[in-house]
C-alpha cells in the first residue's frame, strides 16, 4: 500500500478543515469591535440581536446553505472540483469581508465564506472515506478535524498578534489575512485526484478508478476494492433512491443524534465568544486574549491526541471520555459563574476544549462519513452537516442576548445537563465503526 500517496491526498484534501477552523474563529477577535463601530444598527430594536444573527451570524447562515445544498455539486461534479471551488469561496470571502464599510455587505462576504464552510464538511471527510484503506480511515478522515483546530489555533494566534501591533481598524487585518491560506488551498487541491468510489458509482468510469486504488493498494488488492464498490447498495437499488426511507432510518438517527448534541455541548458558542465569556469572568484585556490562544492550544493537542488513537480504541471510547470530560468541565464552569469563582473558569474551559477535542471533535465527521450507503453518501454527509450548521447558527446566535438575560451560569448548566443525555446515546444507541469497510458498515447498518 501506498501510505505516503495516501496521507499526501488526505492532508491535501483536508486542508478545507483548516480554512474552516480559520473562517469560523476569526470572528472571534474582531466581533466587539465591529459591534461598537455598527452599534447604531439594531433587528427588533436591538444591537446584541443585529449583532448575533447578522455581523457574527450571517458566516454561520451560510453555512447550514452549504451544508444542505453541498451534496449536489459533490455528486453531480465530483468531490475534487467541490473543493477547488470551496477555495474561490474561502478567498473571494476573505478578500470582500476586510474592504466593506457597511455591515450588511460585510454580512453577504461572510456569507459566501459559510457557504465554503458548509459545502466543505461534506465534499473532504466524504472524499477522504471514499480513498482511505478501512484500518486507517478514521485517522485519515480525523486529519479533517485536526486541520478545523490547527485553523482554529491559527486564527486565535494570528488576532492576538494583530491586535498587540495593529490600533486602527485592526478586524480587517484579522478577517482578510485568510485570503493567503484560501489561496494557497485552492491551488493545492489541483493535485489530488477523483474519488475512485464517484467515478465507478457515479460515471461508470471503472478505468480511473482502476488507476486511481492501484496507485493505492498492491496489485493483488485492486480487483477486490473495486469488487467491493461494484457489490455495494448502488447495484441493488435504484441511484434516485430516497435518503429518508424506513430503510435508512438507523444511519439518518445516529447523524442527527451526534450532530446535535455536538452543537449542545456549547462547543461553538465558546469558540465564537471566547473573548466574551472570558470578559464576563471578569479578566484583563491581556489576560482574555491570551486566555483564547490557550483555547487553540488545548483543542489542538487533544485533537492530535485523538487523531492518533481513534484507529486504535474506537470512535465510540472516545466519546465516552468526551461525554464524561463535558460534563464535569461544563458543570464546573456553570458553578463558578454562579458563586464567583472567576480563577476557576479559564482552566475549566480549556479542559472543555479538551474534553472536545478527544472526543466529538475527532468523532463527528468521520463517524458521518461512514454511516450511510456508498450512493447516498453524499446526500447523508449533507442531512448530518445540515443538524450541525442549523444549531451552529442558532445557539451561538443568541449567547449575547441569553447571557444578558438569563446568566452565563445558567446558560452553561443547560449544556452540561444536555451532555448526560449524550452520555446515555452513546452507551445505548450508539454504534462502533472501527475498522471495517464502507459496505460491511452498509450492511449492518441498513435495514433491507
């Protein structure tokens, strides 16, 4: 087997986790300072509102677009040209959102970014699945993720450093350097070919994709790989097939289920208020930023952690240890808002962070990826990515107004009593995917 051809295409295409990570989290440095310069703007009479769900919300709108509509070009084009054109989005988006003077064009810039989120979370984990052997798919798909945190700790260190040496009108900075990575991206991915698994299920083209496992397997394994492909569900069923059907039901519940409670651990919230919520525990200037890169430095080595093992003990021991890790990180957190305890919440978080990483960071888009028939893939990528962004784009939407009204105590309570219910799926419901082929999982998986 050819390991380094395979890490190579995989790291390639996951490379769209990083401008993910990069798009979603550079928000985070710049969001109070575009709320004081378009504080004058209000939805229903408030700023906080007009601020959630239009400035820092419209990337996330995007998204859940991206999500439900990304599985159409990923199947009808391929999913090589879906992330060639995911880069133009990332750059077009980086370059728009830092030359606006006005926040609703801001809004559509960010937007378009979403869309590039979005579609992303669809178009790598489903191409790197569909290329990666079954005993290193888990880590090879979780490179995904990895590069969502790697992105994610970039943005925190790139809005620090740009913050302590830039005074004036320091977001555009923050929010249009992601041009550089977006464009670096958009040429890399030029390099990596087809899926083997679209050009047999989707063009009938057995003599790319030929090609494309011998450059991957030993001679001797070719025939079987694709002897795989050929006796997947596409041969038995019809391709127009529907993906909510009776028959599909476990897949279509086990991705709404991890979707859902990935977003209700408070995961995003966090990530896009960091400065905020640290701001509310009442630390310095200085204190807060470097509190955020301490965010990005926990999510990636935990991920990296995760990443590494995930092949080894499985996708559903992992989310046991992130379950348990939320709940007494969450329950910590929502104690010390409540009595005061403001020393307490930085390292809670950040143990959060890592509760997250190991577990439904590294878990989530490989697990999706997995679940669902080789010619629904795409269309199951998409219902999975779809729960996730529409909760992404709400929760996060209204942490300002909910802390305003409620507390961030109680806010964070919810979250950690939503986590015992994650606790019990993964105990009762949910399944383990190591180490089996795509079509094994199908046929376990799917209810003839």
């Amino acid at each position: 087997m050819n390991s380094k051809k395979v890490y190579f295409w995989s790291i390639a295409g996951a490379l769209a986790g990083f401008l993910f990570g990069f798009d979603t989290i550079v928000i985070n440095g710049a969001e109070q300072e575009l709320q004081a310069l378009w504080s004058e703007y209000t939805l229903r009479g408030s700023n906080d509102l007009f601020h959630g769900l239009i400035v820092v919300g419209s990337a996330l709108w995007g998204t859940v677009i991206g999500a439900m509509l990304g599985g159409i070009p990923n199947d009808k084009i391929g999913r090589k040209k879906t992330l060639f054109l995911i880069g133009l989005l990332y750059t077009i988006s980086a370059i728009g959102s830092a030359m606006v003077t006005d926040p609703w064009l801001f809004a559509i810039f960010r937007f378009i970014g979403g869309l590039g989120v979005g579609a992303s979370t669809i178009a790598a984990p489903t191409f790197v699945s569909e290329i990666a052997p079954a005993g290193k798919r888990g880590r090879l798909v979780a490179l995904y993720q990895l590069n969502i945190v790697f992105g994610i700790l970039v943005a925190f260190v790139s809005n620090y450093l740009i913050a302590i040496n830039i005074d004036a009108e320091a977001w555009r900075w923050m929010i249009g350097i992601e041009a550089l990575p977006a464009l670096a991206y958009t040429l890399i991915v030029l390099v990596v070919p087809e899926s083997p698994r679209w050009l047999m299920l989707k063009k009938n083209d057995e003599a790319s994709a030929r090609k494309i496992f011998a450059s991957i397997y030993p001679a001797d394994e070719i025939e079987a790989q694709m002897t795989l492909v050929r006796n997947s569900s596409v041969q038995k069923h019809s391709t127009v097939e529907k993906l909510f059907s009776s028959k599909y039901k476990v897949p279509i519940m086990l991705a709404f289920a991890i979707a859902f409670f990935n977003q209700f651990s408070g995961i995003n919230a966090l990530l896009y208020y960091a400065r905020r919520i640290f701001s509310e525990a009442g630390l310095g200037d200085d204190a807060v930023f470097l509190s955020t890169v301490g965010v990005g430095i926990a999510n990636f080595i935990f991920t990296i952690i995760g990443v590494m093992i995930i092949d080894k003990v499985g996708r559903k021991r992992l989310m046991y240890i992130g379950s348990f890790g939320y709940i007494v990180t969450l329950t910590t957190t929502s104690m010390a808002f409540f009595f005061g305890w403001s020393s307490i919440i930085p390292p809670a978080l950040f143990l959060f962070i890592g509760a997250h990483a190991i577990g439904q960071g590294a878990v989530i888009w490989v697990f999706i990826s997995e679940i669902f028939p080789n010619h629904l893939r795409s269309k199951g990528q998409s219902f999975g990515s779809s729960v996730h962004w529409w909760l992404a784009a709400i929760i996060p939407a209204m942490v300002p107004a909910l802390f305003t009204s409620i507390g961030a105590g109680w806010v964070f309570a919810v979250f950690a009593i939503l986590m015992v219910f994650q606790l019990i799926f993964v105990w009762k419901v949910m399944p383990e995917t190591k180490g089996k082929t795509l079509e094994e999982l199908e046929k376990e998986l799917i209810k003839n």
